[in-house]
C-alpha cells in the first residue's frame, strides 16, 4: 500500500484490517471500509477503464452510483463473472479480483485508442451516413467489426449459480434515500408509531454526512453530527415497526404508490454463505413515499476534461473523509458553485497543495474565496478552462481569464483537478412517479412539481441543501406522511396533489452552479466532453443541432448522450445548457428526456427471482402421475399440466410404443389418465337455461343420466372449447372442457352468468382437482370395470353416452360411458385421493385382460382414426361448426347461442370455407407431416395459394397405413378428388376422404 | 440532399464536420396541402415518402404532435420478420422485408439492416405443430422459414439453454432474412428523403380535429399550429389512432395496450440473432451498440400511460433467464414503454374508410415495425390511387362486419 | 402493478385480477334481430378512450366476481369502482381520499 496516499487517521475505514485484492491481475492491498475505488486511488491508480468509443483513459469522476468512467468487471469464478461494475460501488472484500474493459491489449496500452485518431472523422451518428455500400457489405463486413468494437465488458458465459429472491411488503411510508433528511423523516415518521421503511443504497446510512470531516461536523440536535448519525440509526434498527433497507437501491416506482427496491446481500462478502442469495428484490406497496434522494455533483464541460486525475470536488472530499485516500498532491480546482471551496480546504489541511482555484463566476466578494485566499490558495474569477495535459493522469492544465483569451491562460502542473458545476437534485424516482417537473431559474435545476402520486420529496432532491433546513424538511415530509397514511378516512388510491405540496424551497445557499460547457475565447480547440462513458462532446451536440435535431430527445438519440450505463446522472443537464445555449431557447423550452426505470442497472436475476427451471413455472401433476413416472412414461407440456404422452417398454421409441398401446386399446383393453380434462359443475334450476344459451347444443331434451357432446363457440362463431356434458340430475351438468381450456372456459361461463344472464340462478365451480377420471377402453373394458362397480354395465342399461352414480370398490363414483377412442369406454370419475387407489385396483382387474397404459399421443391416434377433432389442433380459432364437421351438434330450433348470430356473416357460410375431411395418401407408408400444405395441382410454384393444410397426421397400427384429417376449401365436395400435398421435395398425392377412417358405423363404440 | 458517404464524412472531417446541414428542414405549415399524414412515424413518413417518390405527390405534409419517430417507432425491440401464416399477412410482411433489403440505399440512410435470422422456439408438441403448418405455408408463399430440430437450435444459437429448462427446447422456426434494424434511422431517413422531394415535416403540431365539408369528405385539418386544409388524409397514428378517427366520426375496432421492452447495458458481441419464444414470452437480440434489447409482453389492460407494471417485465426476464442462465448477472439498464393498437384479428388495417378522403393505417399490435417500408408503400398507394394495393386489399375495416378475418393470433397462437 | 379496488373484497393488488374490457357493452337481447354492423359493434367496436374508462374487471384470484371501475388511461389511476348492474358514479365526481 502507498501510505503515502492514505491518512493516517479518520474517514470510515478499518486501518487495522487489511484486504487484498488483484485489478488486472495485479496485487494490492487496501483496507475494510474501501470501495475498490478509494483502494486503487490509495494505491495511486487511477486509470480505471476505457470510454466506449475513442477508448480514451478514464479515471474516477465521482463516488457513487452516478460513476460513467470507472467500470470494471468483478469475477468470482467463471460463472459468477459480473461486468460493467462501478468500481465506486464495488465493496472490497478479501481476494476480491475485478478486470478493466474495453481494451486491448491491456488498459494502460489499448489498441482500441486508434478510434480516438480517428475522432475528426466519426462524430456523433458518422454509422448512419457511412457503411452502405457494397449492399451486402455492412452484414458480413461492417457490422460485425462495429459490433466488435462496441460493447463495454463481457458477458458471463456459464449459468449464473446464485440465488434471487423476491419480497413483497406494504407499509405506512417508505422512504427513499438515509441521508440527513431521510434519517430525519424516518425519525419523526416512527415517532408517529407508524410502519416504515427506509432504505439507501450505500452500505452505511448518512448519505452527504459520510462524507464530511468527522472533525469538522456540524451540529444536528444538540449532537455531532456523526454520533446523530449513530444514534439516530440505531433507534430505528431498535423499533421494531420500522424496516432498514442499507444496500438497498429504490430502482422503480410504479402505479398506485409501488416502488421496487434491489437489495445487495452477499456481493460485498469475500466467502458468503452458500445459502445466502445473491439480491433480493422487493416491491414495496407504500401508503405514503418520502423521496429524500440528494442531489448529484454536476462536472464543468472544458477541453481535455476527462483526463484520469479529473474528478468532482465532492467526491474528493469523499476520498478523503470517507476514506482517508489522498486522491492526488497537487491540486487546480475549478468550481462554478461555492461547495468546491470546503473541499479545496479539506484537501489543503490534509496536505493536498491546492495550486490555485478557478472559479468561473464573476463575483469576487464571496466569503469562500476570502477564505480560501487567507489560506493561502490563489482565486481566479471569471475563469475558464483551455485545456488539460496528460494521457494516463492529468499533469496541467491551462487557465484563463475569460477576457483575456488564450493571451492570458497560464499553465499549471497538477495531478489533480476537482471541479463543481453544481448539484442535480436526484428527481429521477419522483418523476417516474409521472409527477411534473419544473424548473427552478433561482437553482438552474429541475425540481419537484406537482405529484402523481402519494409522494414527498425532502432535502436536496427538492433543491433544500443546507443541512439544517434538509433535517427539518426531511421532518416535516416524515411526520406528514405518516399522519396521511394513517389517517382514518383514507380510501382509494387516488393521487392527491395537495398531498406532497410543500413550501417552495430556499435559495440556493452555494450559488446556482453551471448547466452547459465553459464559455470559451473564440478559436478554443480540444474535445470538451459532456458524456464522459460515450464520449459525447460539445461538438457532436453542436452537429446535431446543426443537423436540424431540435427535440432534446433526437439530440439524446443521435448523439447518444445520456444513454450509456450512468444514463446521463452527470451528463444531462450539462447537454441541456448547450443545447439550450445552441439553440437560444431557455433550458424549460428544450425539454427534458424521460426518466426511465431503473434509476441504476439492476440484475436480471433480481427480477427472475427464484422462477428457474422447475420453479418457472407451477406444475400441474394428476394424482396418478406417480404411477406413471414409475412406470417410465414419456411426458409433455399441455399448458401447466404434464401429461403422460406414451409407455414405452425397454428401448422402444415412440412410434413403437404408440403403435403397440394402439393395438392394445383396440383388441384388448387400455387404461389412460384423464383427470387434466377440464370440469365444471353447473348447478341450480336455470342450469339447462345457461346451458342452451351458451353452448350451441339443444339441452333441454337430454335426460338425466345421459351425455351429450358439447360444443362451444366465442360470440365470434368460431370453436372455443368442446367436451362431453352429463346431466346428473335435473338441475345439475357434469361439463367438462379441453384440457388447456378449462380456465377460459369457466371465466367465459361466470362472465355471461353474472353480467349477462344475472337473472339465472346458476352456480359454478370448477372440478377439475376434484375429480380423477381413469378412462378404461377397449373390448374388454367392460370385463374390467364389471367385478369393481355397483353398477350393471350391460349396454342396455348403460349406453353409450350415459351416466352413472355409483360406488368402485367402494369409493362414490360418476361412471362415464363415453369413448374418445371409438371402442366401447368408460371413464371412472372418483375423489382425487382416491384416484391413485382406484387406478390400481382397475389395473389389477385388468391384468386378466391384457391391459395397457397408454398416453395422449396414442390417445391422439385413436380419435384422429375415428375422426373425432382435437380443439385448438384440428381447429384454431377461425374454425366454425360446421368447418368442423360438427353442424349435427347444434340445437336448430333454439333462437340464440353464444355465436349464433355471428356464423350467419357472409364470409362464415362460404361454401369454399376450409372443411375438415380425411386426406389417404396414394402410398400408404407415407406419414403426412402436420401443417403440410395441400394444393390443387402438383408443382404448384411460389407464391402459390393453397386449399388448406393437413391438422393431424399419423400412422395408423389398425389400419396399417396412414391417416390424415385436414382443413381444406370445399373439402366435403372434393371427398374422392385427388390432390397434392406440398413437401420439398415434391408432391404427395392424397385423396379427399371422409375423416372417420375406422368402424365409421361406430359398433364397436356401441358394444 | 446532402449526399451521405463515407468520402463525404472523411472530407468533411477535415473541416471539423462544419459542413452539414439539417437532414430535414422544420417549416412552418402551409394553409394547404394536397394530402396529409397524421403521424410521424415510421409509418407516416414512410407513407409521404412514397407518395412523393411513387405517386408525385410532393405538396404533402406529414403532422407529427411530438417529434418524429418518437412513438412505437422509436420503442421498439427492431425485430423484422415475414414467415406469418396467411397469405395476405405472409405477402404484406415479405413486401416489407424485401424493401428492408434495399432501404438503406434508397434512403441514402445507414437503417442498419441485419439480417441476423430470427428463430421462434417451440417448447410444446403443439408449438411443433404450429410451427411446422408456419414453415409449410411459408415455403409455399416463397417465404423462407424453416424447421430446426433442438440440435439446430442450439448450433444456430450457442447459449440456448436446453439443458435443465421447464420447458424443454422441441425445435424451432428460423427465418433467416429476418433480423433487426436501426428503429430511429428509419424514422429520420424517410424524413430527410421525403424532405428532399419537398415534403413538409412538421413537428410539435397536434391534430385537434377534422375538418369535412358538406359532402361530408374531409377538407382539412384543426391543428395546435392552426388549420390546414388538405382533401386527402392518411391517419397513422398508432396508439392514438381512435382518438384522431374519433374526430371525423369513425369508431374502430381497435384497443391500445402498454408494450414495454427493455435494454442491458452493452457488453461485447455475445448473442448471434433474434430468439422468439411465444410460449414463456421471450424476445430477445443484441444491438450492434452491445445491449441486448428484450421485448415484454403487453399489458392487461388499456392505457395511454406509455408505461406497463413491473410484472410484466419481471416475466419477459424470468423467461431470458431460463433460456439463457448466463444472463442473471447481466443488469437491466433502461425499461420504457409503447402503446400498442390491437385490432380484434391482430393484423392491420390499411384501408379507405367510409369518410371520403380520409384513410387509416392501424392496427399493427405489436408487430407495426417490421411492416414499416411495406406497410408505408401500401398506404402510400391507397392514398394516392384512392383504392387499395393488392397487397393492402384483404386489410379493410369491413372484414369485421363481415367475419373475413385474418386471425395470425388465433391461428398461429404466435405473438407478432 | 395496479391496486384494485375490488368492491367486494378491498383493495388487491392486479395479480388477483383479470382484465374485462370495456364495461357497458351489453349483448344485444335479440341477436337475430340485429343487422351484420350493429352485430360487428357489438363484438369489435371499442371506445378505447383517452381519459376515464368505464371497464369491467373481474376478481378472479379472490371473490371471483366481476365489477366495474372508472379508471383515467391517461393516468391510470381509478376514479372509482362499482358493481355489476350500478350505473357509473359521475366521472366528473371529485376524486376520492
């Protein structure tokens, strides 16, 4: 460690603990307390990263989060690889090793500084008027060499292991930001016993306190300052309705009072709990908000002003009482604001040699310059900045009288120039709120207008700096919000302006600073820069505006300022002023770009949370799913549900397999998991009403214990959702649905039920978990079930397509007789719990019958051989009735129906409309694949129009040959027509056929 | 028209760059035009481009209420596709593609077009399904579009997760002229070359209502800067279309929802194309500045607000996470928000409408950037010939009342 | 995400809750007699209002009951909720505390 370089007291840090850390794989040694910023300063680093276009050297600006220059990439191992790190906001832990970016070969010789030669000749926007010719040119040429050197740090490439975990709260107030009058107004909000939150992005609260000299500090209430600070935090972490948020950054405020606040907890621990997750993210309902988010240091915009050793007063002052890093010997301050005077002073008593100050302003009565003079420190005014020296580290700069040009300037050597061109107020979450911003002449600054939102503002956010006056305000917000939000009366969410109206704020006690760059003698040259991470100088501002870019939002776009990683926190008003200066219309007029979520970048995984892998998503299981997943099923999504899709023995593939369960199901007996079929239990003396008025079947003829299938339409006319509905008894529907549709379904039937036909007397309730359905079909079904139920099965007394109330081994039972299969079928509804116990009990009666498991993909063979449709695979939305094959199911005499009206449209009775038929291809090994295209004539070139296209294709065991249903225009009319089935490699022959290909008389369904 | 070129930027480099001009002018608006857009969009000035270009019609103005670019166009994920199911969408979006080839030429504007590939994931045997019947319609519509088995996928995209994943990877649909272009490059190319034909772009100037004469045709406009008489108007206004269709009378069939997208911060070339996935909505690419730019999904419900809430973005990220695990620790860097005007059948309407001189251009829902050149080409035509394109004739506003929808949404269950 | 009013139940956040569309929109009573626009109306024809929006929502993940409410798209803050079958409170009534 350069002692030299480091205080021999004060500041925040632990002297006593040492850490070692590695930038750029070097070692060095800096101590508890440090940022990996104030380390490599005390280490006299200070060339910490490369700018995203001329790659130029850049050291730190600032301390905080409104860092752009010293981004670095911190890796851990080589998943854990973070990049694009502010190094001011990077905690040092013991062997903590972070990287420079965006250079090449290394950061102090980078061969990416060649763009910075090159700079007369790519200002801002050169891409769009450049790289375009050859034409094909930019996408194998251009653009990867652009994208090449583009970029900032590296992406991980290995899965992020960490965990993220996700908080939902509500409170009285939250409040933003624990600096004084945040602290203050957290204070006097838990007086008031209400429920508060206060968070602040740094590790320790104190905001501006921590960064003054301990020594020197002020007195609040009685106390110094830093034991104010120590008490006052300790009694809130003491009050148990009170939630401390430090390391806790308030990135979004959303509607209706909601902010989302990124939590840090285990970055800044050199061996963290394996346990411990990474970031927290909360979303914080507040009843009431205190932003108290401070204000950001402006930098002064002069030629050569990014040089590393060129840095913001404040946060010097910070290096050095925060901690105790000398950021440089020899000093030239450069300030358009009174704050950098104290700085200048700190920095002298620490034994800093301030060689002179420069202060842009005119006046030269101030109190700070006499005593900066007393003190020995040269006072320049009405100053201004030609130029600076040096490539790694300033090492001069030039000064000058404003009046006297370049006649006048003098060149001082320094290592350090600090500069102040005022403060920002952090408006960035109060006008995410969408409250109004409004310009403050006195300040030059955008305050706090009127509120969206049930918000406050306090302190320096709002234009209040001085210290005393932020406390009280902080105060005045704190015990305001907590009396609003407990106040009796309240209801609703609805802003109140009047709400978060305050007095307007005092004069800026420091002066007004400085929005633009630095008025220069005619014929000045260097680069002034105005964002620093992507180089956007004064004069590509210049061009814009030459350009005819007006809107402050093209001027952002063009030129790109404001956008990089610190989205503009140093840069935006500066551009502002010179814009405003270019176009001669006052700061207001130019307008203001949107403040957008997040106030600082936050990790993706933040907001994925713990949603990964079997997390992503619930998984909808049926209470057989056990079995299955023993017995080696094959599985696949269908909505949240998984699904058994085939059992295949050994080494079978699934065609194998599919082909083998068919077979069983037709000469034999299979058993097949039904329960994700969709169930809803409609109930109550209208419920045959509803019925016919929302599906197009007639229902009133349907006797108790009898089935139907039924079909139902969106008031568009086209095909929603189908299934078999029972009627139990009188009053009372067994529906069931698809099973993805069951959801929509029922919220179609509760949207009509209570605010269409709220005169209905209905109930309905979904039983879809509460039912396991075991669907046991085949021959030999029957033989199965008969030995188990309390029910006569013979088809006398149980038809197909009929219900029965019933007991399986003595479990209560609705006893299906239905096929979706086309063999006679029954499909066991019983208890969920039960499910599992009756499944067994049925295989085990079935193993004198050769029975089978099977899956839906064998399932889907067997209904696509008798023709029956899959919703949402045989039809997709723009399929009617009719379209469908399915005219027989409407009720013809009924008056109305959910899409009744609509399939008499012109375009829905269209004899062309694309009908579902049965395509058999000439060659019958030949599989049709799903989607295929079926055209009217073979070698059809493109663009051409086909007839429809093939919905289901399979092979079927059966039949020994292919099958296919598909969707073609006329179709009915073509039945024995040949057409042609477009694949690459040509045409496949297929003639129309009827889509029921297997037992089209239907005895076997009714055995 | 200042040419733009590599030359021109060297030469004038050596003078500091002095030597530009404005791209565009910014005059005051005329009494009268000979036709009017309503928006300045990509669309919009698209549209008076082509009219001037095409049609000859150069006494035009284009009317933009902010600054131009600044809606959808300039909030966009920048994805460009055509492999659409129905012919007429598959015709409209291939138009738009194979301007997009051209564009930066024509325009003399760098629009970036990089045909990168577009790939949509299939995590479900109906995904399969669908996307299979999108390949064979497309192949037969002289689309390119194709089918990639999960090994494909993963070559054409390395860091696709198809390890440990809720949905498992199945396949996927690659379309390999789609891509992504430079959103605010379209806006202000087409500007500076209609300019160049003599069109006025006038910012800042909001249309308050619509003026019609006895025969009830329009005969002009009410504006913030006064009025401006035209007999022919062409509404592209996206999001706020029935706010200026409401002025002559005409109600649509249109809802605008929030859409919001999202950026990282830049980090070096990482990500090879575009990745869809309609399943777990996840869009995702990689901008040529570095940051990987993911679109969400809309919002429940309507709103003007240009903002949607923070589950939808949380979602759009949990579903980039489990595709691509290694982007955890990547960090959002900015998150804003469109309005997106969604027409009951989710395709466009491009149409005349029952006010004489008065024609619409809505209705793009999410998918309203990557039509831009063809879209603006049809519009263009319509306005001039007063009758459709071919290409824009099934898009009418009648289709509703009539039941000839063009459903992409119901039939492909595929977000635009 | 939105806190809603729900008039059953108090306020929840949005996640409980599925959007309804416009509220207001009634099903025309006799279907058949209505012609082919007034039919497109009633299934495609929104307000899609820049301003208060009467809309319907429904409590889908709680009470399970649909209800109206007046919310500001501009904004979208509610002005107030309401139930099923209750005209709509004045858009124009102060806005509540």
């Amino acid at each position: 460690m350069n002692e030299g370089l480091r205080t021999r007291e004060g500041g925040r840090i632990d002297r006593s603990r040492g850490l070692h850390f590695s930038f750029d794989g070097r070692a060095y040694t800096g101590v508890a307390g440090d940022t990996l910023a104030s380390a490599l300063l005390a280490n006299g680093v200070h060339l910490m990263g490369r700018s995203f276009k001329y790659h130029r050297p850049r050291g730190v600006l600032a301390c905080g989060a409104e860092e752009p220059n010293a981004l670095v990439a911190v890796r851990r191992d080589a998943a854990r690889y973070t990049p694009n790190l502010r190094a001011t906001q990077v905690e040092l832990y013991e062997g903590l090793a972070a990287h420079s970016q965006n250079r090449w070969p290394s950061l102090a010789f980078d061969l990416g500084a060649v763009n910075d030669l090159l700079a007369p000749f790519i200002p801002a926007g050169f891409y769009y008027k450049t790289f375009m010719w050859p034409r094909r040119a930019w996408q194998w040429l251009y653009e990867p060499r652009i994208r090449a050197a583009a970029g900032l740090g590296r992406a991980p490439t290995e899965a992020d292991p960490d965990r993220y975990a996700s908080r939902y709260a509500h409170c009285d107030v939250l409040i933003v930001g624990a600096g004084p009058a945040g602290l203050a107004a957290a204070a006097a909000a838990a007086a008031s016993g209400a429920r508060v939150m206060l968070c602040d992005e740094q590790n320790e609260f104190g905001g501006s306190l921590l960064a003054d000299d301990p020594r020197a500090a002020a007195a609040i209430e009685g106390r110094p300052a830093p034991q104010w600070l120590r008490e006052t935090s300790a009694a809130l972490g003491s009050n148990a309705r009170v939630t401390l948020l430090p390391r806790t950054t308030a990135f979004g405020y959303f509607p209706h009072n909601l902010l989302g606040l990124n939590e840090r907890l285990s970055d800044h621990l050199a061996d963290p709990h394996p346990d411990l997750p990474r970031e927290r993210q909360w979303q914080v309902r507040a009843r009431e908000v205190v932003l108290a988010t401070g204000a950001i240091e402006r930098p002064l915009v002069f030629p050569g002003n990014d040089r590393p050793g060129i840095m913001l007063a404040g946060a010097a002052r910070t290096w050095l009482n925060r901690y105790g890093v000398l950021p440089g010997t020899r000093a030239v301050v450069v300030t358009a604001h009174d704050e950098a005077y104290p700085a200048a002073l700190e920095l002298q008593a620490a034994g800093v040699f301030i060689a002179s100050i420069a202060d842009v302003r005119a006046r030269d009565d101030g109190s700070w310059a006499a005593r900066a003079r007393a003190a020995g420190i040269p006072v320049l005014t009405r100053a201004t900045v030609l130029g600076t020296g040096g490539r790694r580290r300033v090492n001069s700069i030039l000064l000058a009288q404003l009046e006297g040009g370049e006649a006048g300037a003098q060149a001082q050597p320094c290592d350090l120039v600090l500069m102040c061109g005022g403060f920002t107020p952090s408006v960035h979450l109060f006008s995410q709120s969408r409250g109004k911003l409004c310009w403050d002449e006195g300040l030059q600054a955008f305050l706090p207008g009127t509120p969206a939102e049930r918000v406050r503002s306090a302190g320096a956010c709002r234009g209040v700096f001085a210290l005393d006056a932020a406390l009280a305000d902080g105060a005045a917000a704190g015990a305001a919000a907590a009396r609003e939000a407990t106040a009796p009366a309240r209801t609703g969410v609805c802003p109140s302006g009047a709400a978060a109206a305050a007095a307007a704020p005092p004069a800026a006690g420091g002066g007004a600073g400085f929005a633009g760059a630095l008025p220069q003698p005619a014929g000045a040259r260097g680069r002034a820069f105005v964002d620093w991470q992507n180089d956007v100088t004064t004069g590509d501002l210049a061009l814009a505006t030459r350009e005819g870019f007006r809107s402050i939002e093209h001027i952002k776009r063009y030129t790109t300022t404001g956008m990089a990683t610190d989205q503009g926190k140093t840069s935006n008003l500066n551009a502002l002023g010179i814009v405003s200066c270019t176009l001669g219309k006052p700061i207001p007029e130019v307008g203001l770009t949107s403040f957008r979520m997040p106030y600082t970048p936050v990790s993706f995984g933040s907001f994925a949370g713990p949603a990964r892998g079997e997390l992503f998503d619930p998984v909808r299981t049926t209470p057989m799913h056990e079995w299955a997943r023993a017995r080696g099923a094959v599985f696949e999504d269908v909505g949240l549900w998984k699904r058994a899709r085939y059992f295949p023995r050994g080494a079978e593939h699934m065609h194998a397999a599919v082909g083998r369960e068919c077979l069983a199901v037709r000469n034999a007996c299979g058993i097949f998991d039904a329960s994700t079929l969709g169930k809803i239990e409609v109930v109550g003396k209208d419920a045959v009403t509803f019925m016919n008025r929302l599906y197009v079947n007639a229902w009133t003829g349907l006797a108790v214990g009898r089935c139907r299938y039924g079909l139902l339409l969106r008031d568009d006319g086209f095909v929603y959702d189908d299934g078999v509905v029972a009627r139990v008894s009188e009053n009372r529907f067994h529906v069931t649905t698809t099973t993805g549709g069951a959801p929509r379904v029922l919220a179609m039937m509760e949207d009509y039920l209570q605010t269409e036909w709220s005169d209905l007397k209905v109930w309905l309730t979904s039983t879809t978990e509460q039912w396991a359905v075991v669907a046991v079909q085949g021959p030999k079904a029957r033989a199965v079930l008969a030995g188990l139920v309390d029910i006569d099965l013979a088809a006398a007394a149980l038809p197909h397509m009929s219900v029965a109330l019933g007991r399986i081994s003595g479990v209560p039972m609705r006893l299906f007789r239905v096929s979706f299969t086309g063999e006679l079928g029954f499909e066991v509804n019983v208890p969920a719990d039960f499910g599992p116990a009756v499944w067994e009990a049925l295989w085990d009666a079935g193993q004198a019958h050769d029975i089978t498991p099977y899956g839906t993909e064998t399932m889907h063979v067997l209904r696509a051989e008798k023709g029956y449709i899959i919703v949402g695979q045989d039809t997709d939305g723009t399929v009617t009735p009719d379209d469908a094959g399915l005219g027989w199911a409407i009720g013809k005499n009924k008056p109305d129906f959910v899409g009744k009206r609509s399939l008499e449209r012109p375009a829905m009775t269209s004899p062309q409309r694309r009908q579902l038929v049965g395509l058999l291809t000439t060659d019958p090994q030949v599989v049709l694949e799903d989607g295929a295209q079926v055209m009217a004539q073979a070698g059809a070139r493109a663009p051409a129009r086909a007839l429809g296209h093939v919905t289901s294709s399979y092979h079927s065991s059966v039949l020994g040959r292919s099958i296919a249903l598909g969707l073609v225009a006329g179709g009915r009319a073509r039945i024995g027509e040949t057409l042609y089935v477009s694949v690459p490699a040509g045409d496949i022959p297929v003639q129309v056929a009827s889509p029921v290909f297997y037992d089209p008389q239907g005895r076997r369904l009714h055995a | 028209m200042q040419p733009f070129s590599g030359l021109a930027l060297l030469r004038r480099g050596l003078s500091g760059q002095r030597g530009w001009t404005t791209q565009w002018r910014s005059p005051p608006p005329k009494a009268a035009y000979d036709a009017l857009i309503v928006g300045g969009g990509g669309h919009g000035l698209g549209a008076a481009y082509y009219l001037a270009s095409e049609h000859h019609l150069t006494n035009i103005a284009v009317l933009e209420k902010g600054w131009i670019g600044g809606g959808n166009t300039g909030r966009n994920t920048t994805i460009i596709r055509s492999n659409y199911l129905f012919d007429e969408s598959a015709a409209l979006y291939d138009h738009a593609v194979r301007l997009w080839e051209r564009l930066s030429q024509v325009l003399n504007y760098n629009v970036m077009f990089s045909q990168r590939g577009v790939m949509m994931l299939a995590h479900t045997v109906h995904d399969a399904q669908v996307f299979k019947r999108h390949v064979h319609a497309n192949r037969v519509n002289g689309v390119d579009n194709e089918w990639l088995t999960p090994e494909q996928a993963k070559a054409f995209c390395p860091l696709l997760n198809t390890g440990n994943i809720r949905y498992p990877v199945l396949g996927a649909a690659l379309q390999r002229r789609g891509g992504t272009a430079r959103h605010d490059a379209v806006a202000w190319g087409y500007a500076r070359a209609a300019d160049a034909l003599g069109v006025d772009i006038i910012e800042n100037c909001e249309v308050t209502g619509i003026r019609r004469n006895a025969s009830g045709a329009v005969e002009g406009v009410e504006t913030t800067r006064g009025t401006i008489r035209a007999p022919r108007i062409g509404v592209a206004a996206a999001g706020h279309t029935s706010v200026i269709m409401k002025m002559a009378g005409i109600e649509l069939p249109l809802e605008s929802y929030p859409l919001q997208a999202l950026v990282s911060e830049p980090v070096k070339p990482v990500f090879p194309c575009v990745v869809m996935s309609n399943t777990i909505h996840a869009y995702i690419s990689q901008s040529d500045k570095g940051e990987l730019v993911i679109g969400a999904g809309t919002d429940a419900y309507t709103s003007y607000t240009q903002r949607g809430g923070l589950h939808i973005t949380s979602h759009a990220l949990e579903a980039i996470c489990e595709l691509f695990p290694m982007f955890r620790r990547l960090r959002m860097l900015r998150n804003w928000g469109g309005i997106v005007d969604v027409t009951p059948d989710r395709s466009p309407i491009i149409a005349r409408t029952p006010v004489p001189g008065l024609y619409v251009n809505c209705g793009w829902g999410t998918g309203g950037f990557k039509a831009t050149p063809g879209s603006a080409h049809v519009f263009a035509w319509t306005i001039a010939r007063d009758e459709p394109h071919p290409l824009n004739a099934p898009f009418t506003l009648e289709r509703f009342r009539d039941g000839q929808l063009i459903d992409e949404a119901a039939a492909a269950a595929v977000a635009h | 995400m939105l806190l809603i009013d729900c008039p059953y139940c108090g306020e929840r956040p949005e996640l409980e809750f599925v959007y309804g569309g416009q509220a207001h929109v009634a099903r025309p009573a006799q279907p058949a007699q209505v012609s082919a626009q007034q039919w497109a109306d009633y299934l495609y024809r929104r307000d899609n209002t820049r301003g208060v929006h009467a809309e319907r929502w429904r409590h889908t993940h709680g009470c399970g009951r649909f209800f109206n409410a007046l919310r500001d798209t501009t904004t979208d803050h509610f002005r107030a909720t309401y139930k099923v079958g209750e005209p709509p409170p004045s858009a124009a009534a102060p806005v509540p505390r």
